[in-house]
C-alpha cells in the first residue's frame, strides 16, 4: 500500500491548478517535457528524474477517468482503477458487470484493507465473493499514455528509442514519418489490473522537437529562403536544403517576396509511403552593405525606372 510519503502531487509537479483545464495541462506539460527532455539535457540525471515525474504526472491528468480517482482518493488512486462510483440512490446496489456488490463496504478504505487481506473489511463471506469475482473478472487491463519528444531527424528517418517507464525499461521502434500528435501502441506495457494483474497497452504520443529551418504546413514542410533583389527581378537558379540534401530550384524572374514555390515529393515522408511536398516561400533581402559599383547600378535603375510598385494604392481612403 502506498503511504503519504510516497505520494505526487501531478498537479504541483507540472505547476497547475487542481481546478487546471484539460489544454492547460497539455500545456504546462508540454513546456516542461521540451525542457527536461534527456536529449536536451545530456548526462543530467536531475532533469531526467524531472522528464520522468511530469510524464507520470501528464500520463494521470490527461485522463479524465485517471484524474477522477487521483482526486477522489489522493494516495490510494491507483488501487481504485476499475472501481465504480457509489450510487447515488439508496434503493439501488453499486455492482459491477460481474455482479460484485460494492455496497458491502462502508468506504473506499474498507475496499482496499479487503482488497490487501487486512482486517476491517466485509464478512469473510462478502471476502470469499470479491476473491471469486475478481478472480474470474473480464475487466479488460488499464491502458497508460505517456509522451516521447524527437528530433525532426529521428522523426522523418525513424529511430529506435529506450526509455524509463517507472522501474521498467522499454524499447520501442518509432517508424519513419512520425509527427507531433502521432500515437504509437506498445502492447503489454500499460498498467497491471489491480484484480488480475494482466497488463494494458502503453499508448506513446510523439512530440517534434522545433526545427530552426523546416516547418510543417499541413501535411507539406515549409521552408524561407533568402534571394537578392536582383535574383527576384532577373530570376535564378538556387540551392534549396529539403530534409534528404540540397536540390536546385528555378526562381521564376519578377517574384516578390513572400510568395511560394513548390518542390514536389521533397517534404515529409508518409507513414503509407510516398513525400509530401516541401513548400519554399521566398524572401526578399536587401544588402546592407553596396560597393561603388553596386551602389551606382541601384542609382542608374532607380533614376530610370518606370514601375511603380504603389500604384495601385494612390486612391486608397478611409
């Protein structure tokens, strides 16, 4: 039986409100785990302890069902999974699908001390009924979620993971063309039934570490790429990183700045097969800096030019 000492608290842990919405959490969670994720804190045992206690804690507080009980029964949550609440009215029996007569017991405390063979609980007639009943439940195995942070590169090429999982280690392959939000089962890693003791799935929830070059646009990647004033008037040939090396793209000449291109089958891979597209948005950049040279071609184009890029807005009022 846990004691007060071995007791959480999910809700200081991952620093919200006992009253904290279901959005607040994910993302007090989320925050916290890209923050003591080991990948980001090599050999730093104290923020692996941390990543480990703000997954346990996310993995009860996500759950509705998971954070009922925690609430409700504080240090003993965990015994009470599959327990059903007391009815509300007195004329009717608080049973299970197998027929188990919860009403035999004066309170959740009385469950678990007959649940554990202590003295205290129901007659030795109503004990012989749990164990029957409990012995022979149906009652399918609690499922466990939990979160698994990667890098884009670990994402898009898979990679096989090993992480903690209370005192247990756990192996899992996270196939190429994982995204934040994909949810990957491993069979008979979630937690034992209290009755039976048969183990649930562990369900893992992917989440992509920020990339400092490629988005995701949908289902396509997106990527800025810088270009000259000049490569957007004349139009060029360019070197564009897509996630499998460099490819060259043909910027059409008059392109302004921010709008797009797309290289086809150069994005993401499809956990089906197959790339997304990689969309490339241009951006102007001006030099900060012009050599003589330079600085007199910008003069001779702008005492000769007739385009008016304002044209269109000389009539515009309130």
């Amino acid at each position: 039986m846990p004691t007060a000492t071995d007791f959480k608290d999910y809700y200081a842990l991952l620093g919200v409100s006992k009253t904290a919405t279901p959005d607040e959490i994910k993302r007090a969670y989320r925050k916290l785990a890209r923050k003591h994720h080991p990948d980001v804190n090599p050999g730093n045992s104290e923020a692996e302890e941390k990543f480990k206690a703000i997954n346990e804690a996310n993995e009860v507080l996500s759950k509705p069902e998971a954070r009922q009980k925690y609430d409700q029964f504080g240090q003993h949550w965990k015994a009470a999974e599959g327990v059903p609440p007391r009815a509300k009215n007195p004329n009717t029996t608080n049973s299970n699908a197998e027929g188990f007569d919860f009403d035999q017991y004066g309170g959740f405390d009385d469950f678990i001390n007959d649940l554990m063979g202590k003295r205290g609980g129901p007659s030795r007639s109503a004990r012989s009924r749990s164990s029957d009943d409990f012995g022979g439940s149906r009652a399918p195995a609690p499922d466990s979620e939990a979160a698994i942070a990667l890098s884009f590169s670990e994402a898009f090429h898979g990679v096989q993971k090993q992480f903690q999982l209370e005192d247990e280690t756990v192996n899992v392959r996270i196939p190429s063309g994982a995204k934040s939000g994909s949810r990957i089962r491993i069979k008979g890693k979630g937690r034992p039934s209290p009755f039976s003791q048969q183990r649930g799935d562990l369900y893992l929830t992917i989440e992509l570490l920020a990339h400092p070059f490629f988005r995701f646009l949908g289902e396509n990647l997106t990527a800025e790429i810088p270009i000259r004033p000049d490569e957007a008037v004349l139009g060029i040939q360019i070197q564009v990183p897509t996630p499998d090396g460099l490819v060259m793209l043909s910027v059409p000449k008059g392109m302004s700045s921010g709008q797009s291109l797309r290289l086809r089958e150069k994005g993401w891979k499809s956990p089906s097969g197959g790339r997304t597209d990689l969309i490339v948005k241009l951006q102007i950049v001006s030099p900060q800096e012009l050599s003589q040279i330079e600085q007199d071609c910008y003069e001779k184009i702008q005492a000769n030019s007739s385009f008016n890029p304002r044209s269109a807005i000389k009539t515009v009022t309130l």
